[in-house]
C-alpha cells in the first residue's frame, strides 16, 4: 500500500494512501476493489456509533425529505432538540452555539472566553491540540505547527499536562480562559489527572477566570463517560465538541455551562451552516445511542484493548481510557500502520512512535481481538 504522491485536483496536505473506500457498515470499510477492512480508527475518533449505523442514517434521511437549510435566523426543530439534549447531558441550564469543526468551536470558545471576561490572556498546554485555524492554532502547543504561521492573534501561554505548578505560574488576573484536552489526542494520548484537573478549576475560580475543556476527540462516551471531564467530577465553564457529534456529518459545538455567563450578544459570532438541520438530527440520533449500555462496552472494549496491547511484541506503553487508546512503541508507528492496512486494519498515529486506536464505540470483543492479531503480525 503506497502514499499516493501526488493527486492533482487536490492541494497537497495529506499524505493519503492509495486506498479509496465505497461503502461502510459498523466496523468495516470497503475498498473500490472490493476488499474489506476492520476500521479501528473510525474516521480518526468520528464515527462513533460505526459506519451507516441505522440510527443516524434514518433521521438524516428523514430531515433530508423535509428541510435542510434556513439560516440561523430562524429556529429549526431538530437543532433546538438537539440543544436541549446536550444541555440535559451536561446536567441542566447549558447554551449551544453550533459551527461545522472542532476548530471552529475552539474559535468560538476563544472568542467566548475574551468576550465574558474582558481579558486578552489564554492559558493553554504543551503538547495539545485544538485545530489548524489561527486561533485554534495559537493555543495548540506544538510549535512545529504554530511555527510557520506566526505570530498568531490570541496571547497565548503553555503550562505542562499534569504539573500544576506549571498552571499556578500562568494562570492571573489577565487570564482569560484556561484551555484543556481531558485526554489530549493528537499530541500522543495523554489523559490529565483528575488533581490536575481539580487544580485548574481551582486556579480559574480564584482568578474568575473561565476553564473551558476540549473535548473534540475524547467526548461523546469515547472514555467510557459522556463528557470525559465526568470521570474527574471537575466541572467545566465551557465544552467544546465536535468529531463524533453526528456520527460523519460536520458539526461542532460550543457548550457553556449554566452557570458561566452569556459572554456573546446578538452579531458577536455567527455560522452559516451551524445547526443545520439534516446534521442536527442525526446528531439527536447519535446522542440518543449513547447511553448506560453503550458507555459499559465502550469501558470493557477499552480494557480488553489495552491488555491487548500492553502484550504486543515492541509496545512500551499503552495510554488513554476508554476506546481512546494509544500504544506507545519501540520503533516508527508509521510502517507498522502501513502494514496493518495491507492487511486489512485501519489504525491510526498520534506522533511519530504512537498507534492510535479510537475505534466506533460499538466495536464488538471479537473485532478488537481481530484487530489485534493483525497488529501482532505487523509488530512481529
Ligand atoms: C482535541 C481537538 N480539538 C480540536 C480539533 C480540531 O477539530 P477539526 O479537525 O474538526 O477542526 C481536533 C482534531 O483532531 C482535536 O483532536
């Protein structure tokens, strides 16, 4: 399987295989040559319930016959709904602003959190990921892609996951907002301690600073929890989500908390598609699927990978919770993702020496074990 060089109607910034998939169900992808694969990667964290589950593909279909677009100067049935749920999953009282990335939700919850305080300041971490725009960009801590696009508007300062004198440094009287991936993602599957976590609520109070958590790639039951910050029992201001919401359809989310205050006026932000009604009702769907049942699967899915993993040849360490895995290895991740596709299994990277695995939630015992034996040849 190559990295397809070039493809000349497309601007060159992925680095795509050759492979080119037509049909999907659950767990499985098929390739224009009719060959079929396990995704363990499910559109990278995005397709959480698997591909055409009937859920979200019935109440997309159903809006799709009658209304797919009014502006978002008039209400939709399916985007209230799908407000009012989320608002019920973060415990009553939370307001929706609805955009079509994680990025563009990261963007909205920057603009939020100056708005709301006043403050030009945002308190981010190293080695985190919050999207490719300029704004979602200045706070991302990995310079090799802040770097070419500096300097970035947003005054934005980097603590260390986990070391909370870090936080106590950079956290004041000018700060905005303190940004954190419960689980950072991209940056190679780093989960945050619930004491960290704790302390950045407690640095934020003190300073009457907003804590606004990302969980673009680890919400949505991907931990094993809705919100993966339940787990901590540390409440956020704000939540910003996105991948999963709609199971492949684009929409993303800003979630301020009850308690936290408006920040934005009518004309403050805006969306042309946001809240688009065929993408808000698969949403609903989607929410809807992600109950007690699904979480206690994705729990027992997630130990069974990570015992798995932990007993490859050449894995180091396995880190994450839930479906949301990373597994640490001895060597490149890149060849070894190269030859599970080969052989038929989508799995991902998060850095250099890190397979990804963040597969639908619904994957079943002996698909993962499947998985694993093809990674076992791979790693061999
Ligand atoms: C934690 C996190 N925030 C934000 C983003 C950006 O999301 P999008 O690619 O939808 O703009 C990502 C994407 O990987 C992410 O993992």
């Amino acid at each position: 399987m190559s990295v397809a060089a070039t493809v000349p109607a497309l601007l060159p910034t992925y680095a795509r295989t050759d492979v080119t998939f037509v049909s999907g169900e659950g767990c499985w992808l098929t390739d224009t040559g009719g060959k079929r694969y396990l995704d363990l990667l499910g559109g990278i964290a995005v397709v959480s319930l698997g591909h055409c589950h009937p859920a979200p593909l019935a109440a997309a279909h159903a809006q799709l016959d009658d209304l797919w677009h009014t502006s978002n100067l008039y209400g939709t049935e399916p985007m209230i709904r799908f407000a009012t749920l989320l608002s019920e999953r973060f415990g009553g009282g939370a307001r929706a602003f609805f955009c079509n990335s994680g990025a563009e939700a990261v963007e909205a919850a920057l603009k939020w959190a100056r708005k709301a305080t006043g403050r030009p300041e945002l308190v981010a971490l190293e080695n985190s990921f919050h999207g490719r725009t300029h704004g979602a960009l200045a706070v991302t801590g990995q310079p090799a892609k802040r770097a070419p696009f500096e300097p970035l508007k947003p005054l934005a300062r980097f603590a260390t996951l986990n070391d909370v004198a870090s936080l106590e440094a950079l956290v004041g009287p000018q700060t905005a907002a303190i940004l954190i991936e419960p689980v950072q993602g991209e940056g190679g599957i780093h989960p945050a301690d619930a004491a960290f976590l704790a302390a950045a609520r407690a640095l934020a109070d003190e300073h009457e600073a907003l804590l606004v958590f990302d969980e673009v790639q680890c919400g949505l039951g991907r931990t094993g929890t809705f919100f993966a910050w339940e787990q901590s029992a540390v409440r956020p201001d704000a939540v910003v989500l996105a991948k999963g919401l709609a199971n492949g359809l684009p929409i993303g989310v800003l979630l301020v908390s009850d308690g936290a205050p408006d920040g934005f006026v009518a004309g403050d932000h805006g969306s042309t598609f946001g809240g688009n009604p065929v993408v808000c009702a698969a949403a609903c769907a989607v929410v809807e699927a992600i109950d007690s049942d699904l979480l206690a699967r994705v729990t027992a899915g997630g130990a069974r990978l990570t015992a798995g993993l932990a007993a490859l040849p050449g894995v180091e360490e396995v880190r994450g919770r839930g479906l949301m895995l990373g597994a640490e290895l001895d060597r490149p991740a890149g060849p070894v993702v190269a030859a599970a596709l080969e052989a038929g299994l989508l799995v991902g990277t998060a850095g250099d020496r890190v397979l990804r695995l963040v597969p639908p939630l619904t994957v079943s015992a002996e698909e993962l074990d499947y998985g694993l034996s093809i990674l076992h040849e791979a790693l061999a």
